[in-house]
C-alpha cells in the first residue's frame, strides 16, 4: 500500500511540475520593420565614386523583407511567428534612429526585428570582379526596448561583409530590361537571408 501511495505522489508532483512548462510554451510574438533609405541600386567604383541606377519594377525592400521573414519563420517556427508591421500598427519612425524605445502596446508583439538598409547595389573593389552588397543594421528587442542582439554588414576599411558575385558583366546590367541586374538582386536577397538566418535564427529568445 506504501509502494503504490508513493507512486500516486510523485506522479502527482510531476503532473503539477510539468503544468508551468506547458503553458511556459508559448510562441514568441514577433514582428518586422524594414526602412530603405535609398530605394535605386547603388554601384560603387573602389570606395571612391558611386552612382544611383534606379531599378525599374522592382521593389527592393519588399523583396528582401518578406524572404528574411519567411526564412526567419522557418527557422524558428518551434519559438516564435512572424509578421511584417502594417500601417495599421502605427509604429512611429523614431524606432529605427533612437535606443531602448519599448515596442508600441497596440503592436501586440513580445520582440521586434528593426532593419535599417542604408543602400544595396554592386560594389566594385580594385583587383576584384562586381559583387552584391547591401549596407543594413539589424536590431532585435524585446517588449521594453532592451537589445537582445544586434549585427551589421557594412563597407569598412577593407571589409565589404557578405556579397555574392555578380553573373555577368557590369556593363550589362541595364540591357533586356534591367533582367541581370533583376535577376542578381533577387538571387542576392535569397542568399543575404539564408547567410542571416543561419547566423542569428538561434539567438531568437
């Protein structure tokens, strides 16, 4: 009779013990903003000149936002959903330029995702062939504003961060319409996003 009273106890205790960590799991409400300052493609000549080409029928910062969210998702779909901030969230632009500023209540989100892209195009090094790069800040907070992490991809000194290699001739990218220059920039946003979220998907907590 002692035996099976003890048994009936401690399953009784591991019941109660496990409860907490059920209701403990659940998802991270996450939410993404995106600003682009400078909506054209930029081509830079060994950090010494630069020149705008503005890329007709297509959206950069869409393009990058929605496959960086998509493949975040992905990743961490065991701890957090995703979605992209609408206007309708009324989350101020202040957000981007100023620290520690907490996540709006009315977002209704546990973290939020801030990437800042400065500029994306092709940078030319000397010595090297065109690459694609993009100059962007990602932060990621929680609810108060506290940063949980944060990493950039800069041109700096001689460091250029992640590129991918342009498949073709830097003449070339306006002829047919734009397409090797469309074509690259959209391989671009599939590679940056997979080399992103390998990098930090497990840092989301």
């Amino acid at each position: 009779m002692r035996s099976m009273l003890s048994i009936a106890v401690v399953a009784a205790l591991c019941s109660s013990a496990l409860a907490p960590l059920e209701l403990g799991a659940q998802k991270l409400k996450v939410v993404s903003i995106v600003r682009l300052q400078n909506p054209d493609a930029v081509l830079r000549y060994a950090k010494v000149s630069a020149r705008n080409v503005p890329v007709l029928d297509f959206d950069f910062r869409s393009a990058f936002a929605d496959e960086l969210m998509t493949q975040f998702a992905a990743a961490t779909k065991d701890v957090a959903e995703w979605r992209m901030a609408t206007q309708a969230d009324s989350i101020p632009a202040v957000m981007f330029d100023k620290d520690n500023l907490p996540i709006p209540t009315q977002v209704g989100a546990d973290r939020m995702l801030i990437v800042d892209i400065r500029e994306y195009g092709i940078f030319r090094a000397l010595g090297m062939g065109p690459r694609f790069n993009m100059q962007v800040e990602f932060t990621f907070i929680d609810k108060d504003g506290k940063k949980i992490w944060s990493k950039s991809n800069k041109v700096s000194g001689n460091r250029i961060g992640h590129t991918m290699d342009l498949a073709g001739k830097l003449d070339d990218i306006q002829k047919d319409d734009q397409k090797l220059l469309k074509e690259g920039l959209n391989a671009f946003v599939e590679n940056f996003s997979a080399w992103m979220v390998k990098d930090q998907a497990q840092k989301v907590r």
